[in-house]
C-alpha cells in the first residue's frame, strides 16, 4: 500500500509542475495582451522618434529614459530580490503610470506625450528583460530594442552626473 501511494505522489508531482508552468504562461499572454493594448504603439513610436533625432534630441531623449527608469525603481532595496523579480516590479510600475497618464490625457502637449512614451518604453524593456515575451517574438525584438535604449541612456547619464565626474578626475 505504502510503495502504491509513493508511486503515486511521484506521478503527480510531474503533473503539478505542468499546471504551474501552465499558470506562468498564462500570465505571460495576459501580460503581453495588457502591453499590446497600453505601452506597445507607444513605446514603437518613442523608439523610432528617437532613431530619427539628431545627437541633442538624443541626449533629452536619454533623460526622459533615466528618469523614467529612476522613478520606477522601489525606494527601498531588498537584497533577497532577484533581478526577474526587479525587473517586474520597475515594469509594472512603468505600466501603471502609464495608465494613469493615458487615462488623464487631455489637451497634453508633445512632451508629456513624450513622457508617456519614454515610461512605455521603460515597461517594455523590463518586461524583456524579465523574460516575460519568450513566447512573442515580436515582442521580444521591440523589447530588446527598448532595453538597448534604456542601457545607453542610463550609461549615458551615468557618465554626464557630476559624481562619475568627480571620479573620472582623480
């Protein structure tokens, strides 16, 4: 009897993990649903923008994209974070002021357009980078594009703050 239902724990354990794995790529396809609808048209828009500026409105367009990522960064560190799990909590803060900005837009200007779609690109570059579009690839090459972005501009105002420059002097 004991060997029976020994045998049978280990056949069901196999089937949890399917139902879990299940679970995940369902939230997956939800989540890229939810960026397809709110960030995606937004986030294209900024990056092919961005492509076409010359160097100044390059370096603006670098701090749209700091500031974005800045601000969607939680406040307090928790070293037991891992980078996913980051990476998901800068996304979906991106995501929900994007939201807000949509739901509050009137009569907004091209920066605060601008600013919505700098905090759409930011979502969508840590959704990528928490492996949320491994089943969409066309979303995984508008996100890695979006994560190019958000490397060089976090680079690029990395080198431009005053403190890397005080470094770079001794």
């Amino acid at each position: 009897m004991r060997r029976t239902k020994a045998l049978a724990v280990k056949a069901f354990v196999p089937l949890g993990r399917v139902m879990l794995s299940w679970f995940k790529t369902d939230k997956r396809r939800k989540s890229i649903r939810e960026d397809r609808k709110y960030i995606v048209a937004k986030a294209r828009r900024f990056l092919m923008s961005y492509l076409a500026s010359d160097d100044l409105q390059k370096q603006q367009y670098y701090g749209l994209v700091a500031g974005a990522v800045d601000a969607c960064r939680p406040r307090i560190s928790d070293p037991h974070l891992k980078n996913t799990e980051l990476s998901k909590l800068i996304a979906e803060t991106a995501l929900r002021v994007v939201k807000v900005r949509h739901r509050q837009a009137e009569d907004k200007g091209h920066l605060q357009e601008l600013i919505t779609d700098a905090y759409s690109t930011v979502a969508i570059a840590y959704r990528r980078a928490a492996a949320v579009y491994v089943l969409d690839e066309e979303m995984q090459q508008i996100g890695t594009a979006a994560v190019h972005l958000v490397t060089i501009a976090n680079s690029y105002m990395a080198a431009q703050s005053p403190d890397t420059a005080a470094v770079a002097a001794r």
